[in-house]
C-alpha cells in the first residue's frame, strides 16, 4: 500500500475510499456509535447501522455528516482515521488524498473536511466538487467544449450541473436526497395511520416499494411500529402509490431546483444538453421512476449511469492523476485547500 494515493468519497450515508490501482476498496455506512458515559467509540460502519433504533440509553448511534458537510468534527475524524486503518493506512505512509465535496458549501465547510482528513495523516489534499467526480465516473469527457448535464442524487444532497471544459458552467446543491425521501415516508405513515416508524424500516420500505413514477404493478410492504395513541405494537401494508404519495413532493424540489438552474444555463451549453441529455448518479438515482420524471418534467433524455452509487468514488479515483498538475493553484477538476502536512 505504500505510496499509493486515494480517493474518499465522503457522503453522508457511507464512505468509499478508492485506492489507485486498486479501485474502491471500502464502502461503508457514515455512522457512528458511541457509549455516552465514557465517550468511547463502540462501533462504527455496518456494526453501527446494525445498532440503529436498537441501543440502550447510553449508547447514541449518529451521523458525523449530515448534508453532505461535517456536522460533528471529532466524530468525522475519528471515522475517517477507523476506515483508513482498515484498509492499512498509517500516519506513517502518509498518502496523497482526493476528498469529494458538494458543490456550493463554504470554506469553513471545507476547511473542516480538510482539516479532518489532515489529522489522519495525509501529506497532501485536493478537493473534488462531486458533479465533477460523478461525470467522470460515469464515463463523461468533460475536457472539449460541449455541455454535459449529471444530477447526483446522494443520501444528505442533490448535487447538479452543466459541466464544460474540465470545469463547471452552472450549479445548484440542494439538502434534499435519500435522507430527506426516508423523512417524508416516517411522516406520511405518521399521518395516514398513525404508526411510528424508524429510519431503517422506511430506509427499507423506499427499497423495496418506493417510486416517484406510478409503478405498472402495485405492490405492498409491511411497515412495523408503534402505535402512537396506545404505544402499542402495531403494523400496517402500505402501497406502492401511497409511498409515491410520500416521495414526489421532495422529488419535485430536486426538479424545480433543476429547473431553476436550467434557466441559468448559457443557450450554447442548453443545446448540447438537450441533444444528449442528462446522466443521474448517486445511490438515490436508483428509485423506481426517478429518470422517467425528470425526463417528464425537463423534456429531455434520462439516463442512469451503470453502477450509480460508486461514481463519485470512481470519478475521484480517475482524478487521482492530476494531482501533480496541482502546486498550490486551483485547476480545472481539483480545487486544493491543502499543502503538504
């Protein structure tokens, strides 16, 4: 592993760490488990997610990243610096790193995803917007003067953008994604049968049934709870068409933000998009009816990109390379906050 450069998708569901000449090596759930009275990390990845909504008082089970940003420091550091060690990454290697950043977030934000990355010991960072690392990943050439549209739809954001020449004419990130699809589904069952849900239980209803496009079959899932007039346990089967209830109010704030974004875009760059159409990435890409509402919606091609979830790992990995092109000045795909360390 010496010498070997990465690449850390840091999103707010998991963490994909890409190693040069190797391809990603490590996906794992963004989450944390810590015992409150000795502030001891008890787990962290899948042995966390299993603990969700299922840990005594004295056990908090969190996110260190919530929108795509760090929202506890400490936290994101010592889950940054756990997953390094798994794939056995010491301070002492001190590789060079490429971190993945939504796009319109600010320097203290990213100041912060670089200093947590720094700690862990790496000798020199460069920042990646996640549009960019998307289009690369889905094998876009973004290097000639065309304009190519991606909508990465994450877990915490919605990243968007119509990229030419190595660079990024127009974007819009908006906090509202896998995460905020899982909250609407916890309300409408709330509302609708007043039933309380977790997070997994409509993490995993939205995989089974969930669709913002009005399926050809209806089908059914049983989500299980509490009741919230009693407390007593209590179940329900809910529809297909009842979860598109729930979802196409947040899947229509994605499409109004792009369309906002859209109206913003140079004519030149709006012909080459409407000739090619747009490309969706992201593991939230992956809900049934998605493309055929945004092409509904935009009036143009659709298409999501082979293996979704990983491009913007992928898309990190590939600009791995251009980091010698970097010395203290901004470049066209890397932005670097970070010398040597």
């Amino acid at each position: 592993m010496l010498g070997n450069d990465i690449a850390l998708d840091l999103g707010t569901s998991s963490v994909k760490i890409y190693v040069d000449g190797k391809g990603i090596v490590l996906d794992e759930p963004a989450i944390v488990a810590v015992n409150l009275e000795t502030d001891e990390i008890v787990a962290t990845g899948k042995q966390a997610y299993n603990m969700v909504g299922r840990t005594s008082g004295r056990i908090r089970v969190c996110h260190p990243l919530s929108g795509g940003v760090i929202s506890d420091f400490d936290l994101a550091k010592c889950l940054i610096q756990t997953y390094l060690k798994q794939i056995g990454i010491s301070k002492l290697i001190m590789p060079r790193m490429v971190i993945s950043i939504p796009c319109q977030i600010t320097e203290v934000e990213k100041r912060a995803v670089v200093d947590a990355a720094s700690s862990a010991g790496m000798r020199k960072i460069c920042l990646i917007e996640e549009p960019v690392a998307a289009a690369l990943g889905a094998g876009l050439d973004i290097s000639k003067p065309h304009g190519s549209l991606v909508v990465d739809i994450g877990g915490g954001t919605t990243d968007m953008a119509v990229l030419s020449l190595r660079g990024i004419a127009c974007c819009r990130s908006v906090r509202v994604a896998g995460d905020a699809f899982d909250e609407a589904i916890i309300k409408y069952i709330r509302r609708k049968y007043n039933l309380i849900i977790g997070q997994r239980m409509s993490e995993e209803c939205k995989k089974t049934i969930g669709c913002v496009f009005p399926r050809k079959e209806i089908q059914t899932f049983r989500v299980k709870g509490r009741n919230a007039m009693t407390g007593l346990p209590q179940w329900a089967d809910i529809t297909s068409d009842e979860v598109l209830e729930a979802l196409i109010d947040s899947a229509m704030q994605i499409i109004r933000v792009l369309q906002e974004m859209l109206e913003k875009t140079p004519p030149e760059l709006m012909g080459d998009i409407y000739s090619d159409g747009m490309v969706l990435t992201g593991g939230s890409a992956q809900l049934y009816g998605i493309d055929q509402l945004l092409a509904k919606r935009t009036k143009m091609p659709v298409r999501v990109a082979e293996d979704p979830q990983h491009c913007v790992a992928l898309g990190a990995g590939k600009s791995i390379k251009f980091i010698d092109s970097v010395d203290g000045n901004s470049f066209g795909i890397l932005n670097p906050l970070s010398e040597a360390y």
